[in-house]
C-alpha cells in the first residue's frame, strides 16, 4: 500500500521544506479547466478597462425595403430594432495565508520550493477550477453566468436584462434528445450525432456556424466510442480542425462538422453545448485579472493574508447562435 503518512505532521511548512525533492508541486485534488484552457486559446478571453457594466450593443430588426419606381410614394416608417444587453461584473476572491512559523520553516531549505510560490500556485489554480465550474452551472448568489443561463433548456428565461419571453430573437437553439440513446444505431446512424446535428442546425446559418462543443465526459465518451473500435482508432489530420472530418483527431480532439468536441467533468453529465465563439465571450475586469493584493496581517494573529483577485463575467451577444442538446440518455 502506498505510504500515506510518515512520523510528522505534512503541513504546508514540512512538505516543501524538509525533504530533497523535486522543485514541483503536483496537484492531486482539481479536476482540469479545459473549458477556461479552451475559451484561451480561441480568442474567447476579452480584458475590459472598467466598468460597472458590460454592455452589448445589439440589432434584433431591419426595417423594411421596397422597390419603386417613377414617382411612387415610399413609406417612411422607422423601425428601432436596436436595443443592448447588460451584465454585471462578478468578482472571486482566493485567499493565500501564510503564519508567521510556516514563513521562517520555509527559509531552511534552498533546495525547496519557496512557501509563497507554492501557496501563490495553489490559490491560482483553486481561482481557475472556480471559474470553470462556474461557467458549467447557473448563476446563483453572487456567481457568473454559466452555459446553463446563456443556452437555457427553458424558453421565455431573461438573460443580460432581455426577456426571452417578449423577445423570441433572444432564445438560444435548445433540443431535447430524441430517441433511445446516444449511442444506439437507427437506419445505420448513431441517435447521438443525429441529434448533434438538429442544434447545430439550428444554431448555424451559411458560415455563421458552431465551432465549438462541450459536454460531459460521460457524453464524451459515448461520441469518443463511435469512433473506436477492437484493436484500431479511426484518426483524422491534425491540421485545419475546421476542415477536418468527424473522428478522433491525432491531437485528442475528437471533431464534428470540423468543430472541436471536448469533455469536461464540470459539464452536467447530460448536456452537449454547441457554441459559436464569436458571439461568446469571457470578459476579464483590467486589473483584476487574476490579481494579487498585498499582504495584510490581522492584529490578533501572527501571519498574513493575501488574495488572488478575478473581476469576470460570461456574456453573449447573440444568443441564437448558442445551442444546447440536453437530457441526453
């Protein structure tokens, strides 16, 4: 059996202190952020310079048009068509404590890892898991808008100060699973991309189309074993994702319709999100983008504190163009 413990207490001060190792520290306990990872790497990350809100300008009518000719009479009629959706920023908050004794144990050793960076790492990656679980559930208390508001599986929800109710432009493309399961065969095609398809459908429009999924690991595995077989893997290039057909490409993204699916275990276990980036958007606060202040201590304690700081917020500007497959069996 692995040694779990050995005859001291492994505080922080112990472990990166008092023994020859390796300058690293693991984590064990997170699950990744592959969706944070994700929005990075596409662009989907925007910095605002300040403000109490996030404003979205947005055309939702466009008039009207009519062919003449000679002296007709042209209407004038105005139409408004232009209104704005608005978000609050929201802010998390991370702590790192240090005690005045963890500090001093800390210097014994140069050897080790200093205490303050492995406590700095240590609240920046619990900053990055909160976020990412956040963008996978709803917003409640204080918390960010997550894909469960933006692609809602409930029509007439109010979104950015929009209600969906009074305004239909502003429902997200929603389909609820049809048929016995994911990976069941029906006419020689899987139940699971045929569904796929009606949101990307319906989510999509000319070139204006989805470009990136995400879903549960369960439903990631299910898409994955379609493309799996006894004893071979069915691989596509690993060039131009957008090009590529559906299948398991040699970099670990499974694709479909070109369009990167990943897992996530934060993803609630029976929903596919088809997203198109281009319309979403993770806002960090200038500032505020994984800030640290500066070390206080309490008067009554001997140590101090300091917090990793985020001002964020998810928003959309077009909500049409986000689609969700839900209660998929």
């Amino acid at each position: 059996m692995a040694a779990t413990s050995t005859t001291e207490t492994w505080d922080a001060a112990w472990t990166l202190t008092m023994r020859a190792k390796r300058k690293r520290l693991t984590d064990n306990i997170s699950d990744a952020y592959p969706t944070v990872g994700r929005f990075r790497r596409s662009g989907v990350l925007e910095t605002e310079t300040g403000g109490k809100e996030i404003q979205e300008d947005l055309m939702y009518g466009l008039g009207s048009s009519e062919w003449f000719d000679g002296f007709d009479v042209l209407s004038t009629g105005s139409t408004d068509g232009i209104t704005a959706a608005f978000y609050n920023f929201r802010y998390s908050a991370t702590p790192i404590v240090i005690s005045m004794t963890e500090e001093k144990e800390a210097r014994s050793s140069d050897s080790a890892m200093k205490l303050l960076e492995a406590k700095t790492k240590q609240a920046m990656t619990k900053s990055l898991d909160t976020i990412n679980a956040a963008i996978h559930n709803a917003q409640s208390g204080k918390s960010i808008l997550g894909l469960q508001d933006i692609c809602a599986t409930s029509a007439g929800t109010t979104l950015g100060g929009i209600n969906a109710s009074n305004e239909t432009w502003w429902e997200p493309a929603r389909t609820a699973f049809s048929g016995t399961s994911f990976v069941t065969q029906t006419n020689t095609r899987y139940e699971g991309p045929v569904n796929m398809g009606t949101v990307w459908n319906n989510a999509s429009e000319a070139n204006d189309k989805t470009n990136l999924i995400i879903t549960s690991m369960t439903q990631y595995g299910a898409y994955e074993s379609l493309f799996e077989g006894t004893g071979y893997t069915r691989f596509t290039s690993s060039g131009n994702r957008q090009n590529a057909n559906a299948g398991l490409g040699a970099e670990g993204d499974i694709t479909f319709r070109g369009a990167p699916v990943i897992g996530d275990r934060d993803c609630v276990s029976d929903s596919m999100y088809l997203l198109n980036t281009k319309y979403l958007k993770l806002k960090m606060q200038a500032g505020l983008n994984f800030a640290k202040t500066p070390f206080k201590e309490p008067s009554n304690q001997l140590a101090k504190v300091a917090f990793v700081v985020v001002g964020v917020q998810l928003v959309t500007n077009n909500r049409r163009r986000q689609g969700v497959l839900h209660t998929i069996t």
